[in-house]
C-alpha cells in the first residue's frame, strides 16, 4: 500500500483506484514539493572513480548493501521508469530502471526479495523517478463522489507510471512514496518545442538514502555493457526472462552477476540490415522517443549490432549457460573471474 505523508491512501481518500490514484499523486502538494527540490539539484556526472559504484542498465535491477556499495543509479531513461526502494531499517536498497509494463509485478517481487526480509511491516521509502509526457495526459472527472479525476492511458511512459502505482498499492507493504518525478513533474519542451524529460537519470548515495540527478558516461556504465545492453534487446524472446527484470549483481558478495540470456541465430541477420539504416532510421525505428534520446543513443545501437554480427550464436557468450562473472579490482574497477 502506499503512503504519503505518512498516511495511506485509502486514508486520504478510499474511493481512489488505477488512474484516479495516479492523478492524485500527480496533484499531490507534498510530492510536488519534492519533485521541484529534486528538479532543482545540480546534476551529477559520473566517470570512473575509486569510489564504489554501482549501475544499472536498462531492465536490471540490483539491491544493495550500503556498506559495500556507496552509490547505485541508473540513466538513459525517457519513457522508463527509475524506481528505488529503501528499508528504513536495514538501510538495504533495491533500484530497477523499469521500462515495460509486463515486467512490474515480477520485478517487485525480484527487488523485495532482499529487502524486506519477510517483514511485511518494514517502512520502506520509495522513488519513482522518470518518464515523460511522450503524449499529452487527459483528466476526464471521475464517478466517484469525491469528485476525484483519473487519466485516459496513451503512449508508453503513462501506461507505466499507471502499472507501478497499481501495483504498490495492491501489495501488503509500506510504501512511503518519498519521490514522483515522473510525467507531467518531469516533462519540458527542447528548442524545436517537443516534449522531453527533465531528468533521465540518478544516483542513490546509499549511506543517507538520498538522491540526486546523475548522467553517467562509458567509463561508468560498467562492467559488460554491451552484452547487458544486448539482454535488453533479446531478453522479450528469451522465455525464461518472460515477466522478470534481469539479474544482475551478487548483493552478498558485491559482484557483477550477467545472467545468461539466449538468442536466435537470425539475430545476426538482424543485427546486419539494422546496421544499413541511416542515423535518422534508427532514432524513428529503434526509440519509443526519438526526441528526446541521449546523442550516443545511436552509437549504442550500432556497437550492440556489431557485436551480434559477430557473436551471432549466444552460446558464445554465455558458454554453458553460465554467468558472466565480474569482482571489483583494487583500482576502483571491475574484472571478470574466469
């Protein structure tokens, strides 16, 4: 269940359901508040450091020890979700950088597993940081007779944000929703006056549980980042990950843990037409929002359909259908176990 302000919900008010939930978050002065602070925070730019990092790709999740972690965050989010769940108590954190709408109750599910510790009663803070308005929100007047508004679902973040709301208030934990800048929170117009988000990524200082603006570069965004981005691409044909976000870090032994994700050989001939199409193509073809992707979106693409080409068999990568393996090194870095 949700709580803001330190009450529930159905407190507030026990009529609201689905979208007229959303909207009433999305109006909620308190959580505004919170939105503009966050907002207001100079972004941090992450490259290699000694300290100890943690990122999160695309789909994965990862739940962390503060004392052997000392920041974990995610970026490249335009229509996804950014969602970070701390225990009050145990100081553990989970984050997940959520982008489909089929992966939030499993995904819960993954995240709580090491963070509650079968106390349903915990007091867990969350964020919910991300996504954009990629089509304009429409509040229609509910039914209800407290006269509350809900909202028309269209495009991909919406449908979302819609998701994950439903899901944590249907769920016997405690959510104190601390952060929810999401939407229209998180939604300004570029020069050519398209909508694009304000802020795409964070980072958790998992000592203090605060949080703040982040956009990592290569350096950062590691270790395996190809073949993590490529678990993204192929991991919807993958049955096994059918529902799941994917794994990703050992929390006990604070290693990277790139679980095996397969892949058709035709991926190789995929890989290769993609490759063809110009800058412009792939924006339109490969984006939910072409407007609004970072300038190495395309770069991206293309190292993750070079290596396809070359690697066209999964059994190559991930031999034996073992995990790709990664301790930190003493520089601050990370390498694979063998």
């Amino acid at each position: 269940m949700i709580y803001v302000d330190g009450l529930p919900l159905t407190t507030t008010d026990p009529s609201l359901k689905g979208s007229e939930l959303l909207a009433f978050l999305l109006e909620h002065p308190t959580l505004i508040e919170a939105s503009n602070r966050l907002k207001a925070m100079p972004e941090k730019k992450v490259s290699f450091s000694p300290a100890k990092y943690l990122y999160v790709f695309q789909r994965e999740y990862a739940t962390v020890d503060p004392s052997l972690v000392e920041f974990v965050g995610t970026d490249e989010a335009t229509t996804c979700v950014g969602l970070v769940i701390c225990n009050r108590n145990t100081k553990m954190i989970s984050i997940s950088h959520m982008d489909f709408v089929k992966v939030v109750d499993m995904g819960l599910t993954q995240m709580l597993s090491l963070v509650v510790d079968n106390d349903v009663d915990a007091a867990l803070d969350v964020h919910l940081i991300g996504s954009f308005e990629d089509e304009p929100i429409q509040l229609i007047n509910g039914n209800n007779q407290s006269g509350g508004r809900h909202i028309i679902p269209s495009g991909y973040s919406l449908p979302l944000c819609l998701k994950i709301v439903e899901a944590l208030q249907h769920r016997r934990e405690k959510f104190q929703l601390q952060t929810f800048c999401v939407l229209s929170h998180n939604t300004k117009r570029d020069l050519n006056g398209s909508a694009v988000p304000i802020i795409s990524g964070f980072v958790v200082e998992t000592s203090s549980g605060s949080v703040m603006p982040a956009c990592f570069d290569k350096t950062s965004r590691c270790p395996d980042e190809i073949v993590r981005r490529i678990r993204v691409t192929v991991s919807s044909e993958d049955p096994y990950w059918d529902g799941k976000l994917l794994e990703t870090y050992d929390t006990l032994c604070d290693r990277i843990v790139v679980a095996p994700c397969t892949w058709i050989l035709d991926w190789g001939k995929i890989a290769f037409s993609l490759q063809q199409l110009s800058d412009s193509e792939i924006l339109m073809r490969c984006s939910t929002s072409p407007a609004a992707e970072a300038p190495d979106f395309v770069d991206n693409e293309r190292r993750i359909w070079s290596y396809l080409i070359k690697h066209p068999d999964w059994r190559h990568t991930f031999t034996g259908w073992k995990p790709r393996i990664f301790e930190r090194n003493p520089t601050g870095g990370w390498s694979r176990c063998k």
